[in-house]
C-alpha cells in the first residue's frame, strides 16, 4: 500500500450477505464525469447479483492512470455520485491503481468489466479465479466516453467569447445575430 492510500473498510451489510449466500458483484473505475454510459454499464452490473459494490480509484490513483490533469471531479464527489444510483449497493475508495488487494478482501461472486478490456489483459481475473469468482465483460455502452466529454469541453468556446462570435456571424453589426 501506498502512504497516500486511504484504508477502506468493507460495508457490513455487503460481507454479511455474502456469508449468507446472496451474489455479490463487484466492479471498479475512476468514473470521473459520470455519463449515461456508466449508468447504464453499472445496471448491468447490479442485475447481475444480489448487491453491486464499485471500488473507486482515489483521486492520486486517477493521477497516476491518467495523467495530472485527471481527475476533473474529486474522489468524494465522485463517491457521492455513485452511491446516489439505485443500482450502486456500496462504494469502496482504493488507492491502488488496480483493485487486486480489493477484489480478494471483498471475494465477490462476479467480478465485472466494461466491454473495452479483455479477460486475459486483467490483472484481476488471476485473483477472480483464485477466489472463484467469475469474470465477466459487459458490452461498451457506443457513444459514451469521459476523455471524449473532456475532449467536447476543452473545445467549447468560452462564453466570454460568445459576444464576439454573434458579432462575427451578424458581419460586424452589434446587436444583429
């Protein structure tokens, strides 16, 4: 574990329905601008199980995965985001870059993917099948990407700018556009 690496703790209700039989599904990310591509990848997740608990990067563990400009939003909003979702049971902060040391504390049933990586490139799916859960990888919602939201914003123009623009679109004549 890092020094910067919160310690997080297993919900209560999560383990107890665990030790009871019930399905835990478990999944991870950085889900930084929260999109309908997340909502809709962790429904999937949730109707796979009894309970869906994601494990969040911790805001120096985005940093490392993608770069210092990342993440746009903190990690306890980020959290607060999450568990909001009907379909989210808990949420678990992680300061590792993967949720290897998660993943066998938690000893989910299901461990879940978004469709854009592959069983064999997961570092997890040793640990998955050490503890007997089973891997799966959920189709990639098409249309929904946070670096391509980032990217959309980046390019807006600034609505400082916006007087300006009208201007340039009327030909020169205030108050015209």
């Amino acid at each position: 574990m890092l020094p910067d690496d919160p310690a997080y703790t297993i919900p209560p209700r999560i383990s107890e329905m665990r030790e009871a039989g019930g399905r835990v599904v478990f999944t991870n990310g950085c889900f930084d601008l929260l999109h309908p591509g997340h909502v809709a990848y962790l429904r999937a997740a949730r109707s796979l199980g009894d309970a869906l608990v994601v494990g969040l990067n911790s805001d120096a563990s985005v940093r490392r995965l993608k770069g210092s400009f990342r993440p746009v939003v903190p990690e306890k909003d980020r959290a607060i985001m999450l568990a909001a979702l009907e379909s989210v049971d808990a949420v678990i902060l992680f300061g590792e870059d993967t949720p290897v040391r998660l993943l066998r504390d938690l000893k989910p049933a299901v461990y879940v993917k978004g469709g854009d990586y592959h069983v064999e490139d997961l570092p997890e799916a040793r640990v998955a099948a050490e503890i007997g859960a089973e891997v799966k990888i959920l189709p990639f919602e098409v249309g929904y990407s946070t670096t391509a939201l980032i990217e959309k914003i980046k390019n807006m123009p600034l609505v400082a700018d916006e007087p300006r623009q009208r201007e340039k679109r009327s030909g020169g004549i205030p108050g015209s556009a």
